[in-house]
C-alpha cells in the first residue's frame, strides 16, 4: 500500500520533470547569471578585457539604494502598473459579460477584433498609438479640437497615453479567459439570481467573481508580471523615457543603465530586484487567498 501510495505521489512530477528540465534550463541559469553580474564591478572596461572584474558583493545594491532616482523609479512603476492590472481586469471582465450577452455575429466580430489586438506586436501597436494621438497629424486631436497638443510632452498624459496602448493589447487575454469561465458557470445559478432581481452588477460581485475567483487569480497575476516589466511601449511612445527621464519606469531605467551607460551591474541589479519584487507580490497575493479559504 505504501509503495502505491507513493508511486501516486511521484507519478505528477514525473510527467512534469521534462517541462522542469527546460524552465531549468530557460530560466534558472539566466536568473542565476543576473544575480552573479550584480555582485561585481561589471561595465564596459570588464566587457573589453581593459580591467579585471571586481567582487562588490552588495556595493551595487548599496549604490542604487542610495539613488533617489531609483525610488522615484520605483514608485512610478509601482502606481502606472496598479493603474494598468486595475484598468485591464475591469475592461476584460466587463467585455467578457457582454459577450454572453450579445448574439453570435456581434459576438464574433468582438473576438476577431480582441485577437487583432492581442496578436499585434508591441512595436507595432505603440507606433499606431502614438500616430493617433500625434500633434501635428493624429485624428484624436482633430475630433477633440485639441488642436497640436502633445500628449508625450507632459508626464501625466503620457503614463495616461502609454496606459491605453497597454490596456488594449492585453485586455483580450483578461477577457476570454473569463469569458471561458463564465461559460461553465451554470445556467441555472445566473437563471436563479435573475429571478431574485438581481441586477447585472450584483450577479457578477455575489455570484460570478466567487465562482472565478480562481481564474481571475491567473489573470491577475499575469497583469501584474506583464504591466510591472513594461518595457517597449514606454520607450517607443516616449522616447525611451520620456523628456528628462519623467517617464521612467524599472525595466526601461535597467536599460539605461545597463547598455546606454554600459553598467552592466547596476542594470543587473535593478533586475534581481525587480524579481524579487514580483516574487513577493505573487507569493503575498497567493498567501492572503490561503488565508481566505480559496481552493487555487
């Protein structure tokens, strides 16, 4: 019996060891080079042979603490990717209930065109953005009478400009993925909410956000991996940040650092914390479901 049992026990991880192997392979070793630059002198002199490397154990880390620079860095990424994950769920689970409340053509045509954007590349889409809300040329502009104002000069119209674009290519994973789960919800538990009068706001908050807690678990916490790194639209509509850097965010300011002032190790530091950061979150978002008696 206990042989059995433990066969039972090893058998999942088995079928999953060929998946482990290549996530290993992927993503640890990577991982594990980006920790070890961070721990040393590393910049373009290293890179040419011109001097030696240098052990700094957590000197980098220590500089970029001390950089005031960082934090703002940080603070923005923080609050424009909150801004990002909220306005993405709210729109991909408000298309995914119209969806089951649409006929078949509408609701094909809304799919076709979720996909489009899906499956159009960050360059790409950010480009088109950025011709629709351009000053001199952009339709936005012309219907609103706003004659040449430009959105990518001020900071706060383009993290709002920036927000859109992101919000558009990733409000379709949000949205069929819910769509899915509302679809094997039950008829007669929506029928029966309906009948109590229930309007549409209290099915979704008493009846379908508890039944997808799970699902929406995964989307949200894939928003919040896609929106914190959010690199390439940032610097395609701002110009690689922004006019004096008011645009920054994380990924973009590791950039910076890495290759246009080749500190490698100062951009790699930035990337461990940013994992660490994500890690945090994730494991933090997961324990406090625990808490609540969520079955993930």
């Amino acid at each position: 019996m206990t042989s059995v049992t433990h066969r039972k026990t090893w058998t999942p991880w088995l079928f999953l060891a060929p998946a482990l192997v290549v996530l290993g392979g992927l993503l640890a070793y990577p991982i594990y080079q980006l920790g070890l630059i961070s721990l040393f002198h590393y910049t373009q002199a290293q890179v040419s042979g011109g001097e030696p490397t240098t052990f700094e154990g957590f000197g980098n880390y220590a500089e970029l603490f001390g950089d005031s620079q960082f934090w703002e860095v940080l603070l923005a990424t923080v609050v424009f990717a909150a801004a990002c994950v909220v306005s993405t769920l709210a729109v991909g689970c408000a298309l995914a209930v119209l969806l089951t409340r649409v006929r078949a053509l509408p609701r094909l045509a809304l799919m076709l065109a979720a996909l489009g954007a899906w499956a159009t590349p960050a360059v790409t889409g950010s480009t088109v953005w950025l011709f629709l809300f351009d000053a001199d040329f952009g339709p936005v502009n012309r219907v609103l009478g706003l004659g040449d104002h430009s959105w990518t000069y001020g900071r706060f119209s383009a993290f709002f400009l920036v927000l859109l674009e992101v919000v558009w290519c990733s409000f379709p994973f949000v949205m069929v993925t819910v769509y899915a789960g509302i679809r094997a919800v039950p008829g007669e538990v929506l029928e029966a909410a309906s009948l109590d009068g229930a309007s549409q706001w209290r099915i979704w908050r008493s009846v379908l956000a508890p039944i997808l807690r799970p699902i929406l678990v995964v989307v949200t916490i894939q928003s919040v991996i896609w929106d914190f790194k959010v690199f390439t639209q940032i610097y395609v509509m701002t110009n690689g940040g922004g006019i004096a850097g008011q645009n920054l965010v994380l990924n973009v300011y590791a950039y910076q650092k890495a290759f246009a002032s080749s500190q490698y190790s100062l951009g790699s530091a930035i990337g461990v914390v940013m994992l660490l950061i994500l890690l945090v979150v994730t494991l933090g978002y997961l324990r406090l479901l625990r808490r609540q008696g969520e079955e993930l």
